[in-house]
C-alpha cells in the first residue's frame, strides 16, 4: 500500500496550516489498527488537507492513495475514507460559478475542477463497495455513486438491485438518499425517481423507508407527494414509536419479503423515451458494458450480502474511541444526543422532508405541531428544533406552533425545555402565545435568571430574554436581580430596551450601578450595557454618572465607551442640559467620529442647529465611509434647518457605497421634504440588497401616505404577499432576523396605510 508516497515532494505542498509534509503520516494514519489514530488522522484531513472543502495541490496528490484505502479490506473505517472522498470530488461549478471567478480565484478552481475529475474517474470503485462487508463502508458508497459517477442511470439501477437484499436499515436509508441526489443532479431522471420513490412510499414493509422515500419525494419530485402528507408522516412516526428498540425497524413482511422493501420490478418503470433508452445514458458519455445496461432496470445480478447476522452500520464504522479531536467531539455529541434512540436517524429523514416541502407553511406547521404532541420526547425535541428553523425562513401563521412550544417549558426533560427556551428567544413578538409559559419558567427557577460562563461575562437566561422580548413586565424581577450581581449581565441593557416603560423601575439601579463602574480598562464591559439601558429608557436624571463616564473614559476602547455616553446624553435631550459645555468642547474637532457624536447629542439637548451644522458638514466629507453615513443621519434629523446640505446629500445618490447612498437619500427628504428623487434611489437600494429594506421602508412610513398604483406600493405590497423572509439566508442566520423580518412587515403595512408624517404624492 502507499506505493510512490514517499517520491511526492510533500514538503514543496501547502494546506491549510503550512507545508503538507505531514501528509504521507495522516495517510498511514487513517490505515493504523488504532482506532484513536485513524480518527486523528481523518481529523487532520479535514481540518488541514481538506480545510473547510478547500482543494489544495496536496489534496489532489491524496486522491490516489485514498482509493486505494477504499479498497482494502484490511483497512477499519474506510467508510469515512468514501466520505472523504466524495466531498474532496463532490464540488459542482456550474457556469455562474466560473463567470464570478476572479484572478485570485482561477488556482482554486482550477484544484476543484481537477479533484473532481480525478475522483469521478475512480468512482467506479463504488460499484463493488455497495456491497462490501464492512456496513460503514455501504453507508457511505450510495451517496459517492450518486455524487461522483458519471453514468447516473447505471448508479440508479444498482440501488434499485441492491435495495431489496441490503440488511441494514440505516444503509437502506441511504440507498433512497443516493437515488434522491441522482434526481436532483441530473433532472431528466426526476420523473423516473419519483415513480419509484412513490412506490417506495406507498409500499415499503419498513416505516422508515417509507418516511425516507417521502421525504427525497419532496426534494426532487414534489408533485408525487401524497396530498394527505401530513397524516401519512404523522402515522409513520407513531408506527416507528411502536418498534421495540433494538429491533432495527426491520418490518419483516414474511420468509418471501424483501428485507429492504418492495422488489425491484419492469413494470414499475415508465415506458423507455428518449431520456430513458436502453442504451443511452441522458448524462454520461461513456460506453456503456453489456453487463451494465439499465434500459428496464436490467442490471447484471448483484450477489446478495449474508443475511446473517445482519452487522449494523454504526457497528461498521469502526470502534468509537474519545478523542480530542474535531471528529471525534462530533461523534460524542451525535452519540449523546442520540443514546437509547432506537431510530436516530429519523430526525434526518424529517429535516429532508421538511426542506423539501419547502414554502408549504401550512403542511409544515401541521406536521410539527403534530410532532410536537408526541409522546417521545426525543421527537418533541428535535420538533421544537425544526419549529426554529420553519419560523426564521417562512412568513406564516404560527400562533398554534408557539403555543405547543411554549407547553415544552414545563417538561422535566431539561434539553427539551431549553430547546424550547432558546426557540422562543429568537421569535420576539411572535412568541406571544407563550408569554405564560415563559413566565411560569421564569418564577418556577429564579437560580436560572443569569447564566454564568468559565470565561466572559454573565447573561441572561433564554427564558427571561424571550420574556424581556415581548415587552412583559414579569422579566423586571429577573433584570432587577441581574442589576444586583456583582458583574452585570452585559444584556442586560438590549432586554431593558425592549421591555420600553415597563423597566421604568430599574433606571435607579442602572444609575447606581454606573456610577459604581471604575474607569479602567475593563470599563467599556462594565459600563455598556448599563449606558444602554438608561438609553432606552432616557433617563436623564442620570446625566452626572454619564457624564463621569465621557470624562473619564480610558484610553482603551475609550472611542467606543464616549460614543455609547454620548448616544445616553442625546436620548436624554433637555434633561442632559448640564452636559452642554461638555458636547461644545468636543465639536471643536470637527471631522472625527466624536465630533459628529458629540453634535448629534448637542442638537437634541439644545436645538442649536448653528453649532452643529458645520461639524456635521465637515463629517459629510470625511474619507470613511462609517463617518460620512453618521454625520447624513444628523443632518437628517436637523430637517429643514440643514436644507443648505440638499446639493451636497444629493451628490452622494451616485456614490459607490450602497449604505451611503441610502443615508444620504434619507436624509435628503429629511432636509428638503422632496420625495421624488429620494424615493427612487431608495427603491433601486431595495432591489440590490435585501438587507436595507427594512431601513428604506421605514422611511417610505414615515412619507406616507405610500400612492396607490406607484412602484413603491408595488414593491411593498410584493414584500407583503412573500412567504420567505427578506433575509433568511441558507446556511445561516441572526439572532434577529425573525425580529427584523416581521418590522419590516409592519413597516409595509404602516407606509400603505399612510400613517406617516408627510405625503409622498
């Protein structure tokens, strides 16, 4: 094995962290006969040959050495070598990719179009490892045929022929992922897969297959979902609770019964057409073998696996060791999170299923709110997961949903509960059907109100958060006792924002603990979030202790501190009086962030629009850009006392930063009142970057009343009738963008209302 490693000049290679002359050593690493050694050695692919799917010339001169891995029996693990591999060749760049490549970016591709060959070239491999004897390696064969082969029709039929005598449920579960990926990376063939995953659904012995033909049904051939989905799922489920555990959800249909599902059969294909000759691959290029046309299914008889006994893939990954490494942490949490669950992959199988269904809100809210009445908690749990994650991408009706997570909070089961608990932090107002729940929690544990940390300052709970969000009084005992601790919850001041009057109560003590606070350098920690809240509550009798704070603000993270003392001095307006003197001196350094600050604050203590206006004309032309948007936002608020700006704010309609543009656009109607130019430079932003609408419509609320027919009531009333929210992003997510999404909602509905403060006609 290995013949040739040791002629590659390594060390003339880099990866991820350096030269790639430790490779030759992960490779042998993955062959070793400890088990604690392989995982490090697939650790150390990942985290530096393969670093975050990244192909570097040290990755390319691997692929040979990996195949032969694969095919040795002699190596344990090899499944996660087949994983490996089918990400190191998996990478698509279709045509849109290859247009946005820049010169920076033409190696990298290039190492990805080169993987990708050398991989496909090799997958053959994968037809013999579909039935290894090692189940790990089984597990992970399907998807690399269906990722990697460049003849799908072949790869479609040996599923179908491997389906019926593979003996591991978990494997058989793969085989119907594989023919979903086939579908979904080669179209013509949808119709076919959906055919034959209908069947599987309707049909199959095991629940499980059912549920997993279900769910790739939704990915590639939606259409052939059942129109009763929701009760079909919620019936697999409850017969897949009804599995004694150990069992492996055979659901053996009798000594003639495939133990995998229904056969195989002619009359179950479609009709060959011209996507599906006998002899023509709509995808590949290749000659076909005789011995592996797949006209009618027709495929050269795969010998079947020894039944018994019937090895699990888990089992085949190879003994399961604690390691310290990234792979092996993954492996411990899987394990936790999955102990005495006799199906864990049914999660999996749901979360397909609901990416699938996609913008079918209604179908997905039923169907979690049924999983979310179940009896196992396991299933409850990963519900109330999956109930997060519909919320933050879908616009929709959830009243029922939030409710039944809401009931979560009182379960005995603490992972249940905090899932709960952190779903319902991120949902804002819409966790409204829960404000009784989250309360009860909230009085039932008060040793839970703040969250400690081995490093880094306290927090609030989830719970009392999500309570805070709603605007609920009943989080004030909770924020009052975190005022009380000897480190103060650095949230402490975004919850007293949200809850508005009702933290009224709790200004003495953000007084009091701020005027604690010593002016060193961990003062911007301890100071910020008290600063915050008496922002939100503009309590300007606490204007000394602010003003201790800009006075004596350290050197470090000293910018930051003034500007979160000066942001607390303008909300307070007049009542911050006394710090007039203090704001004029800074203004005198017209140009710098401070300065602009310091004028915006002055303006709303003192109304002196002659002070300001020049320092925030100064700030117009700075070189940043963060400096030029603060000061067009000041000089919006001055209003027609700053109409002398409107020239120069309009000069900055073209400029290349988008942010800007949109600043100087509000601004410009601020100090002007013309609406014409300013909102078609806000509807061109709304276009470009989904992320400024909310900024745009709330101006457009503010101009009101929006006029029928115009294209800016076109554009808001398209916003409205979306499913998906503005910035739910694949992939990824805020803290916030459920909050964010449903203001802008409000924001549409308010500016077509017409309840803003000018008109735009």
């Amino acid at each position: 094995m290995f013949s040739g490693i040791d002629e590659v000049d390594w060390a003339s290679m880099e990866h991820a962290y350096g030269p790639a002359d430790d490779v030759p050593e992960l490779l042998r690493g993955l062959a070793s006969a400890d088990p604690a050694e392989r995982e490090a050695a697939l650790d150390g692919m990942y985290g530096a040959v393969h670093h975050q799917g990244d192909v570097y010339a040290c990755t390319l001169a691997c692929i040979p050495f990996l195949f032969e891995l694969v095919v040795d029996p002699g190596v344990q693990d090899r499944g996660g070598v087949v994983e490996l591999l089918t990400s190191i060749g998996g990478f698509d760049l279709d045509e849109d990719d290859e247009a946005e490549i820049d010169e920076d970016e033409i190696e990298g591709a290039a190492n990805y179009a080169m993987a990708a060959a050398a991989v496909t070239a090799g997958a053959g491999v994968f037809f013999e490892l579909i039935a290894d004897e090692d189940p790990g390696v089984r597990l992970a064969a399907p998807l690399a045929l269906a990722t990697l082969h460049r003849h799908p029709v072949r790869v479609l039929a040996l599923l179908r022929e491997r389906l019926p005598v593979e003996p591991d449920e978990e494997v058989r579960l793969a085989l119907v992922e594989a023919a979903g990926r086939v579908a979904l990376r080669h179209r013509p063939l949808a119709e076919r897969v959906g055919k034959w995953l209908g069947l599987l659904a309707s049909r199959a012995d095991s629940p499980g297959l059912r549920l997993a033909a279900l769910a790739q049904l939704a990915r590639c051939s939606p259409d052939g979902l059942p129109g009763d989905v929701v009760p079909v799922v919620s019936g697999l489920l409850r017969e897949m609770r009804s599995v004694p555990e150990g069992s492996g959800d055979r659901g053996d249909g009798g000594e003639h019964a495939p133990p995998g599902g229904i056969a195989a059969r002619e009359d179950d294909e479609p009709e060959p057409g011209p996507d599906t000759a006998p002899d023509a691959d709509p995808v590949g290029s290749e000659p076909v073998k005789p011995s592996e046309q797949a006209g009618s299914e027709t495929v050269e008889a795969v010998q079947p696996v020894d039944l018994d006994p019937p090895a699990s893939a888990e089992a085949g990954r190879g003994e399961h060791v604690a390691t310290p490494t990234l792979v092996g942490q993954l492996r411990s949490l899987y394990a936790q999170e999955n102990a005495g669950r006799g199906t864990p992959w049914a999660a999996d199988l749901l979360r397909t299923l609901h990416v699938g269904l996609d913008d079918r809100v209604g179908d997905r809210t039923a169907l979690l709110a049924d999983q979310l009445r179940s009896p196992d908690r396991r299933q409850r749990i990963d519900a109330v997961r999956m109930s997060g994650g519909l919320i933050r991408a879908w616009r929709g009706p959830y009243e029922e949903l939030v409710a039944l997570v809401g009931e979560q909070l009182s379960d005995p089961e603490a992972r249940l509960a905090e899932a709960a608990s952190h779903v319902l932090e991120e949902l804002f107002g819409l966790a409204a059907p829960a404000a009784d729940a989250l309360a009860a929690r909230l009085a039932a544990d008060p040793g839970s109100w703040v969250k400690t940390w081995a490093s880094g300052p306290p927090g609030l709970s989830s719970t009392v958060k999500a309570l805070a969000r709603l605007g609920d009084a009943r989080a004030v005992p909770a924020l009052a006792a975190a005022l009380e601790l000897p480190q103060v919850a650095h949230d402490v001041g975004s919850a007293v924002g949200h809850l508005g009057a009702a933290a009224r109560p709790l200004a003495g003590a953000l007084r009091r603990r701020l005027a604690e606070v010593e002016l060193d350098e961990g003062a911007y920690d301890r100071a910020s979030p008290l600063l915050a809240g008496l922002t939100a509550l503009r309590a300007g009798e606490a204007a000394p202790e602010v003003l201790r704070v800009l006075r004596g603000a350290p050197e470090y993270r000293g910018e930051w501190l003034r500007t979160a003392a000066l942001r607390a001095l303008g909300a307070f307006g007049p009542a911050a009086r006394e710090a007039v003197p203090e704001l004029r001196a800074l203004v005198r350094r017209p140009g710098t962030a401070s300065a602009t600050e310091a004028a915006e604050a002055l303006w709303a203590v003192s109304g002196d629009a002659d002070a300001v206006l020049p320092v925030l004309i100064e700030g117009l032309q700075s070189d940043q850009v963060h400096d030029r948007r603060a000061a067009a936002v000041a000089l919006g608020a001055l209003g027609p006392r700053a109409a002398v700006v409107a020239p120069r704010l309009r000069g900055l309609l073209a400029h290349e930063e988008l942010w800007l543009r949109v600043d100087a656009a509000i601004a410009l109607w601020e100090v002007s009142g013309r609406t014409r130019e300013t909102v078609a430079a806000l509807l061109t932003a709304w276009e470009q970057n989904r992320h400024v609408r909310v900024r745009v419509a709330e101006c457009l609320a503010r101009m009101g009343p929006v006029p029928e027919g115009s294209a800016a009531a076109h554009v808001l009333r398209s916003e409205l009738v979306s499913v998906r929210r503005h910035n739910a992003m694949d992939g990824g997510y805020g803290s916030h963008d459920i909050h964010e999404d449903e203001k802008l909602l409000a924001l549409c509905r308010q500016a077509l209302r017409g309840t803003g403060k000018g008109s735009m006609s």
